[in-house]
C-alpha cells in the first residue's frame, strides 16, 4: 500500500503528521509524493490565516486529481467540514483530535504505538496542544482548544527513545509551551520539565519553540547558559506599538517587551532572538506603524517573521473598525522586510571565525550538506561524507557569494 501525507502549518501539525508517517512505515506502508498515485492521501491542514485555507483547499483539489481515497485532518476541518464536503462528498474528514485515529483508517490491523520517529533531523516532540490566552487575532486558540499537558514521564520516555535511534537534537512544541503543566496534577512549569530532561536523559540538544514574553522568568534564563539548551529564543512581539497590543489582547506592554529582550541579550551568549509581527492590525495608523518599526530596530534581535493581519471569522478582530487594506498591508511587510534583512545580515556577520555545532540535516551536493546550528542558523557545511542526524562542529567562514559556510572541525 503506498500512502502520501501533505502537512501544512506549525510543528505540532509537523510532529502529529510524523506520528502517523512513522507508525504507517513501521507497519510495511510506503510513504510516496503525490506524484507517484498512492492509494490514501492525507491532508493536514491549517487556518492559521485565510492564506492557509486557501493553500488548505488547493492541496485537496490535487491530492483528488490524483485518484486516491482522501483523508482531510488538521485545524482546517474544524470550522470547515462542510465546505471541503461540498468539494467532493467522498473525502473522509477526520476532526483535529482524532487525527491519530486514521492510522486503523489506513490499516485497522496496525498497532499503533507510541514511537519516536520524526522525517526530520531535529525532531519536534509535542509536550502540549491548545492555548487559554484570548489573543483578539487568533483563530488557532478556538480550533485546538484549551492548554493539556503532557506528562513528563512520557516526554521522558519519547527523548529517551528519540536519543537511542540517532537523534541528537528534539525540539520541544506546542500551541503555548510557556503554560506547560499548568493543567497537571500536581502543577509544574515549563522550567521544572526542562531541569528533569537534563538529569534524566542524554540527550545532545534541547530547543525550544515559541515562548511569550511574559513566561520567561530569571530561573529560566540561568539555564539557557546550559550548553545542552540551543542558544535561540522566538518570542513573538506582534506590534511595538502599545495601543495596538490592547486591542490585540497581549498581556505586556512594548516597555516590558524591550526590557525582557534586552536581559535575554545580555544574560545569554550569543543568543538568536526572533520575533513576530502582525502588519496592518485594524487600527494600525503610520504612527503606530512607525513605532514597530523603532522599536524592532532598536532592539537586540536577529530575525523577524512578518505577517500581513488576516482577519479571521469567529475572532474578535474580525469586527473591529479601521480595517487596513491589502495594498497598505503589502507596503509595510516590504518595510519590515528591509529591516529584517539588515538584522540577519548583521547577525550573520558577528559568527564568522566562530565554531558552532551544527546538525546535518541533507546532502546538497557530492561535497556540501546543510545543517542547523545551536543558534538556529542553516548553514551549508563543506565534506564529502557526513551522516543525517550527525552533529559536526565547525569553523564558520564567508564564501564569495557573502554567505556564512561550515569546514568541519571534528565530528561529535
């Protein structure tokens, strides 16, 4: 039986997907592109902005041209069943939190089991799903529900095993990892999990995903300096103007903001902070705009993910006055974008000369591989035999094309 899964969205979309690929392969089914008529395609989608339903409805529309059975799951279906019903009346719709489910939908003799495997290098491991913030612009929030935790014991175990079969990094994920534990019994913070990996495994690398401004306490901090936690936070800003952050619903202000980013900064060497921001919120005038942009400039961070408002149905901000058109929307993405460039850029320039640990991650060409770094850059690295998952330390160097390259010092 030869099955395709196309993923859109976040990583934990990107972990769920892995779960049902790894469970599939273990039980004899093929994993195949599109191309290749598999005899299930399956979907998950996401609605994290009215782009991604529309990139949610195209991939339905090929995975049918291609005449497999079509299994729709993910974030998508939740509000839209009966549009991707009206698509084609044969495609099974599988809702968000029962996604594990259509594993026994492909074969029901398979025993699914609670395996770590991951098709990437650096594999993402779910330690929550859902959000109990009330963000005005959110959609994600309403279609994965509340914070649920998982339990240490079980992460404990998937690293473990992640660790046995050649990973040497995991990337802890979620909808809202910072309220990790909150709903446990007895309560614990995103802190306490990662002291516990560090005693209990041996894994090499611990990242973490996005984490809110407003979670990242002293304690937290202290141990960042661990060489075992990767170097690199995201802490989404959406707006550096205050009176758009309370129409947003952020539980900060751009003085917080600023202040926590500049402690990270300094308290953490030669830490990679990225940010969010949402352009064109209702209500967003140039003022406003213009303090954004101050205020990403000013600070000490190296990359920013830039995203025009898509105003989602069922969402406060749906409503709200002072809608800004597209055409605006577009003029100030293009001028983030210039300040984003000169960030990476300078960021980029300060790791020449430095080694970095890089994992190797595909083989580009008989003599060159691409990795990621502890500090969350991709770099090409220059060797004829490196193995996926490896970890290589490296000397980083300019090239004559203006970008960064890795020449292996030693493998780890």
């Amino acid at each position: 039986m030869k099955v395709s899964i196309l993923t859109l969205g976040c990583r934990v979309n990107q972990a769920e997907s892995s779960f049902i690929e790894g469970n599939l392969i273990n039980n004899g089914i093929s994993i195949v592109d599109l191309k290749d008529k598999p005899d299930y395609c399956i979907i998950n989608t996401c609605s994290v902005t009215s782009k991604s339903d529309y990139q949610s409805r195209q991939l339905i529309r090929r995975a049918l041209k291609t005449g497999s059975k079509v299994i729709v799951t993910g974030c998508y279906t939740h509000l839209n069943s009966e549009s991707i019903l009206k698509i084609n009346k044969e495609i099974v719709v599988v809702p968000n939190n029962l996604k594990h489910n259509i594993i026994k939908m492909i074969d029901d003799n398979i025993k699914i089991n609670s395996l770590s495997y991951s098709f990437n290098s650096r594999p993402y491991l779910i330690i929550q799903v859902g959000c109990n913030n009330k963000c005005s612009y959110c959609i994600v929030r309403i279609v994965r529900g509340k914070s649920k935790s998982i339990p240490i014991e079980k992460i404990i175990e998937q690293i473990k095993n992640f660790s046995e079969s050649g990973y040497n990094e995991i990337v802890l994920t979620g909808i809202h990892i910072g309220s990790y534990g909150h709903d446990l019994e007895p309560k614990v913070k995103l802190s306490d999990l990662i002291k516990t990996i560090l005693v209990k495994t041996n894994i090499m690398r611990i990242r973490l995903s996005s984490l809110e401004v407003t979670e990242i306490e002293d304690e937290f901090l202290d141990m960042m300096n661990d060489n075992r936690i990767c170097n690199h936070l995201h802490i989404p800003m959406q707006s550096g103007d205050d009176k758009i952050l309370r129409l947003m619903n952020r539980n900060y202000d751009t003085r917080f903001y600023s202040s926590k980013i500049e402690k990270i900064a300094k308290k953490v060497n030669n830490i990679n902070i990225g940010t969010d921001i949402i352009v064109g919120f209702p209500g967003e005038t140039e003022k406003e705009f213009f303090n954004t942009k101050k205020l990403i400039s000013d600070l000490p961070i190296s990359y920013i993910h830039i995203f025009p408002f898509s105003a989602r149905e069922g969402t406060p901000a749906y409503n709200y006055n002072e809608q800004i058109n597209n055409v605006e929307k577009k003029k100030r993405c293009l001028e983030l974008q210039s300040i984003n460039k000169i960030k990476k850029k300078n960021y980029y320039e300060k790791q020449l000369g430095k080694e970095l640990n890089i994992i190797i991650e595909k083989k580009n060409s008989e003599n060159l591989y691409t990795g990621t770094s502890e500090n969350f850059l991709k770099i090409p690295v220059i060797s004829s035999d490196l193995p996926l998952k490896s970890c290589i330390k490296s000397k980083i160097i300019q090239n004559e094309k203006n970008n960064l390259i890795g020449i292996p010092i030693n493998k780890i």
